[in-house]
C-alpha cells in the first residue's frame, strides 16, 4: 500500500508502477520472514549456550563442595572410632590392675575424657550422629548428580532442536550465510 501511494503521489501512476508496487510486498515479506527465522535461529543458539554453561556451574559446584563434604564425613567418622575405640578400652580396663601399675592419673584423665565426651551416659552407647551426617552427605550427592543429569538431558535437547533447525530449509540457508555452526552433542567424557 505505501509503495502504491508514493507512485501515485507523482500523478503518473502507470501499469509498469502497479507491477512494482505488486512485486514489494512480496519482497518485504520474505525480507520480515528472513529476519523472523534468523531471531528464532539465535535464540535456539543462545539457548544451547546456556545449557553448556548450566552444565559448567553444577560441576564446578560438584567439583568444590564434594571434597569438603568428604572430609567432613572422614573427619566425623575419626572422631567416632576414635571415642568408640577409647570406650572399648575403658569398659575393659580393670582400675585396680590400672592402679597397681602405677597409672591412677592417666586412668582418671582418660575417664574424665570419656565422660565429658559421653555426658555422664554410664554404659549407654553414645549417639554420635555420625550416619545423618553421612546420610545428608549421599544425599547432597545425589542431588547433585540428579540436577547435573537433568542439565545434561536439557542440553541435549536444545543442541537436537538447534542442529534440527539450521538443517531444515530454509533455516539452511541463513545458517550457511551467516555461519551458524552445529552444536555438538554431549559426550559423556565429563
């Protein structure tokens, strides 16, 4: 419509400016359709970036929380053996054996140890907690792998919809000119 009135607008509108102004529309058309699939085309490249560097952030999380989250457990689980190991020994020590060698102070050093660290249980096994603290430390594991294998699953589709997209015509054609390379597959190197 605006190409027919700006050749009237001169007053010699003649067939050879009706074909024109025919052929325009058309034009814009393809030209509003080209600049539509090429938006859609970074969109879904943008998308897949997004999804790798999703990917990037949970195993870099992994990769720092995971280590601290296993010597917490080696630490906690020390701590138990080591309180087990001198409850053992004091249950099966004989204070009168102890005090006849000589040892009367280390045998109440060592039971003032065991009592604070048990808070006066007398021969209650201590709770120590220590599996809920493995227990939350396989779980966080878990969720970890969980969301790291969801993160996984969405890259691959967004690589799959994009790889799709810039084969199919005519997607294809603005893909090769303006060089929109294929996104690669996830491999489970990682």
């Amino acid at each position: 419509f605006a190409t027919t009135a700006l050749f009237a607008a001169d007053g010699g509108f003649s067939p050879d400016n009706l074909i024109l102004s025919a052929l325009t529309v058309p034009f814009v058309l393809l030209i509003y359709t080209g600049i539509l699939h090429y938006n859609d085309i970074v969109f879904l490249k943008n998308r897949v970036d997004r999804a790798a560097a999703n990917i990037d952030t949970i195993l870099q999380q992994r990769h720092d929380l995971w280590p601290n989250l296993e010597n917490v457990v080696k630490a906690s689980l020390a701590h138990e053996k080591q309180l087990l190991k001198a409850i053992a020994q004091l249950r099966s020590a004989d204070p009168a054996e102890m005090s006849a060698k000589g040892q009367t102070d280390k045998l109440l050093q060592f039971e003032k140890k065991v009592t604070s660290a048990l808070q006066a249980r007398i021969e209650g096994y201590p709770d120590l907690k220590n599996n809920q603290v493995i227990q939350k430390f396989m779980s966080i594991m878990a969720e970890t792998e969980n969301y790291l294998s969801l993160l996984r699953n969405s890259y691959t589709e967004s690589a799959m919809i994009y790889n799709t997209r810039i084969q199919s015509f005519p997607d294809l054609i603005l893909a090769k000119l303006f060089r929109f390379r294929e996104a690669p597959q996830f491999s489970s190197e990682t």
